[in-house]
C-alpha cells in the first residue's frame, strides 16, 4: 500500500461538477493498493499517518501531527500511485489492485483512519473520474510505502 501525503491549507474533490469532499487545514492522502497488500499495511500507514509531524509548532518547526492541530483529512484512491515506467513510456498499472481487492481494504482504511482520529474524513470516490484541487502548504508531500519500511 503507498501513500502520498500532502498537507495542505485546502482541497476538494470534485466528480460530475459536485464537490464530493473538501477539508480546509489538513492532509490531502492519496491512496494506491496492491493485491499483496493486507491489514497489516492498514495499521503500518494509519499509525504513520496520525503520528506524523508534518505541521509546524509555535517556533515554525515541523513537529506537530494532524491530530495535534485538529486538522482534517480527504482520502482520494489513485491506482496511478503504483504505475511501472520502466519499459517504453506508457505506464503500466498491473500492479495496481483490482476492485474485488482494492475496494475492501480502501474502505477498511478510511475506516480505520477516522477511528484514530475520532472524527470523521472526507473521500473520493473510488474508481470514478475526480477532479482534485489543493493548496498545498509548504510545499509539503510525503509518499510512505507499508512495503518499505526499513
């Protein structure tokens, strides 16, 4: 399961020209999952994700995590983030999970991810066309990989 995390100051999700989800000060989290990946990597990326200090503390250092700043959270799916360049220049995406796979542990995820929390957080829609639109603060982005964690 990869990660890539933005923190960002807004970001909205947009499908058939509604907005599915937006969150102001928080992390934008796109979500890629492969068919190896388990509830194992489940609980390896939401630790990682709500223990992350990533936000700055009173002096400007990066030391506080979302759950410290009471920051909001929009989870998006994106096969993409498993894409294979390594032949030619079309991606493949053969490692991405299908849906009977990817599905479950999306939603388990999102699930998992709220509890830590204790508050709800916004989504995509997963396998529908979406229209992404951020503020990225800092920049900040971060990818997190369950399968490297050493």
């Amino acid at each position: 399961m990869r990660l890539l995390i933005q923190r960002v100051n807004e970001a909205s999700v947009t499908i058939e020209n509604k907005i599915k989800g937006a969150i102001k000060q928080g992390l934008l989290i796109f979500i890629g999952i492969i068919k190896e990946d388990s509830k194992d990597d489940i609980e390896y990326l939401v630790n990682k994700t709500v223990n992350l200090r990533i936000f700055d503390d009173e002096n400007g250092v990066m030391n506080k995590s979302v759950m410290e700043i009471g920051g909001e959270v929009l989870v998006v799916s994106q096969f993409t983030l498993h894409a294979s360049t390594k032949k030619g220049n079309r991606p493949s995406y053969i490692r991405a999970a299908k849906p009977d796979i990817s599905i479950p542990l999306y939603e388990e995820f999102c699930i998992s991810l709220s509890k830590q929390l204790n508050k709800e957080l916004q989504t995509g829609e997963f396998g529908a066309d979406m229209k992404v639109k951020l503020i990225n603060d800092g920049p900040v982005t971060i990818a997190i990989d369950s399968k490297n964690r050493e």
